[in-house]
C-alpha cells in the first residue's frame, strides 16, 4: 500500500503522499505540478523517496544536465532526470504564517517530438518532517503564528514523534541504517552519467559507540584532471588543484579523515577521491565528529575520461 496519493495540480494536506505518474502523459508532453502544503509551521523538512524514478537521460550540451525531463523542487538548487530509483533526498522547508506552501514539478518533453525517448514514470513518497519549535528555521516567528494544540486536525499533531527521521542541516542524503548503498544519482546500474554542476553532502547517522565508517565501492569511476599515475590514483590533487585552473575538471568524492586501502600501495591518507581510485579498494572513516562525504560535479565533460559515478556499500562500526 502506498497510501494517499495526489494527482499533477493537485495540493496535498497530509503528512506522507505518494507522487505517481499522470496516465495521460500525452506525446506532447505535460508539465505535472504537486503542491505540498505545511500541516503547521514547525514542519522544517521534506524528505522524498523515489520508489520508482526514470526520466529521459541528461543532455551532454556542454555537461551533463537535464534538458528533456526535468524534476524540480523549491529550495533544492539542483534539477534531477534519468534513473534514480531507490534514491532520497532531504529538502528544507520553511513554511511561514503567508506561505505554508513548496511545489514539486515534473517537466516532460514530448514523445511525438523526441521519439527516442523512453516513456517516463515515477512515484515519489514525500513526507513532511516537524522540527520541534527550538529547532525549526525562525522558530521565534513560527511560535507566535501556531495554532493551539487543540485547534490543529488530528493529521498535523505530531507530538514530535519526527526527530529520528530528521536529516542534519545541510544534507541532502541522510542515512540512518547501519549499513547499506550509496549512489550517484543517474548511476542507473553502471550506465551514468552523473549530472553536472552538483555540490552535495551524503551524512550517515552516528551513534554514540559508534567507532568508524567503512566504505567499500563496487563501482567508482569519476573525472580527473589528470591521467593517473603509480604513485597517484586520481587523490586529493589530481581532482582538486589548490590553485583554480579553468578548464580542469573538479569532480570528486570528498571523504574527511579517510585512510584507503588501494592493491597496489601502502595504506594511503586522502580526501578526495576521483578517476577509478577506489574501483578496487576501500575507505574506513576513524575521526571524530559525524560522518559525512561531499559530491562535486563541474559543468564540464571530457567523452574520454568517463563520469559514470559511484556505487558502494557502507557499514557503520
């Protein structure tokens, strides 16, 4: 069961729904807008589940980007297309007394026109997440426009039964599990490309005897700047050069504190990570503080250096 659902144009005045494709995606295409309304205005989250997710592939005009089929959400600085089933995202909303509202958009190009293009689908769960009122965005303000307790519908009394399942600020990917995948978005198992101009943090939930993270990819192939040598695998200065340089790529996979494991070379203490340097090797995380890593795209694209993106399987320990 996937409970309520709400269909394009319509407003959604529950907790959770499920965003499911229009059975009239006409070959001219549509424009699908979904209007999410704040149950009350401690909400401070969104977080989206894509069930199922296919869109047309990004368009490589320079970078890859969406073009064709285009999903946007207020407040996420990003659009998003091609596969991505079995992704999250965590989007910060931040409804006040005027405006209790966030939109949800599905652009779709026309079939009849691009007639390569493969039909879309989606169905997307959105839930909204309460921050209680001390750590909720103006919360100050908020507090003085709630309504009283027992004038709120049944559906907008939390009781702030949401703090488990809240993401920190500023992560847009939030796993909570102590074990799992990651991936790329679009990675579409192994075809890619990932999208440009993506800047990004993935956080995993740390408990308080928790002593490491442990990360081992089953995919890794992202741009460098450079050709990769013996001595470095596409680390730390072949994906990121201290000194900005247009024209060389940036992309890469930023894990503080890592120690990797690589076949060829002694245990080696990087940050970023880029080209396919950790294809057959692995990562552990021993620092202190919470476990996070940091995705960068640029809006270039070199056919001959491959941005197929990364897999990988975490164990919290």
């Amino acid at each position: 069961m996937i409970g309520p659902t709400l269909a394009c144009g319509g407003t959604s005045l529950v907790k959770s729904t499920t965003l499911l494709t229009p059975n009239n995606i006409a070959a001219n295409g549509l424009t699908c807008v979904y209007t999410i309304r704040a149950l009350n205005l401690r909400i401070c989250q969104l977080r989206l589940d894509f069930n199922s997710f296919s869109l047309a592939q990004p368009t490589l005009d320079p970078y890859p980007r969406c073009i064709n089929d285009v999903f946007s959400v207020d407040n996420l600085n990003f659009d998003l297309c091609g596969e991505n089933s079995g992704q999250h995202v965590y989007v910060p909303f931040n409804p006040t007394s005027a405006d209790r509202t966030m939109t949800i958009t599905f652009r779709i190009a026309s079939r009849s026109q691009i007639p390569t293009l493969a039909n879309p689908h989606w169905s997307v769960r959105v839930q909204q997440l309460e921050c209680p009122s001390g750590m909720a965005v103006a919360a100050k303000d908020a507090a003085r426009h709630l309504e009283t307790p027992d004038m709120l519908p049944p559906l907008a009394r939390t009781l702030h039964g949401d703090i488990g399942l809240l993401a920190p600020t500023g992560c847009l990917q939030y796993f909570q599990d102590t074990s799992g995948t990651v991936e790329s978005f679009n990675f579409g198992n192994g075809a890619g490309p990932y999208l440009g101009a993506m800047n990004y943090a993935i956080c995993f939930h740390r408990s308080r005897n928790s002593n490491a993270l442990r990360v081992i990819p089953m995919t890794f192939e992202i741009a460098s700047s450079a050709t990769p040598t013996a001595q470095n695998p596409g680390v730390d200065e072949l994906c990121y050069s201290s000194i900005a340089s247009p024209g060389r790529s940036e992309d890469n996979l930023q894990i503080p504190n890592a120690v990797a494991r690589l076949p060829t070379l002694p245990s080696l203490r990087a940050t970023r990570f880029c080209s396919t340097s950790l294809a057959n090797g692995d990562v552990e995380v021993s620092g202190p503080g919470p476990f996070i890593m940091y995705f960068q795209s640029d809006q270039l694209f070199d056919p001959f250096r491959r941005e197929t993106g990364f897999r990988f399987q975490y164990t919290i320990i």
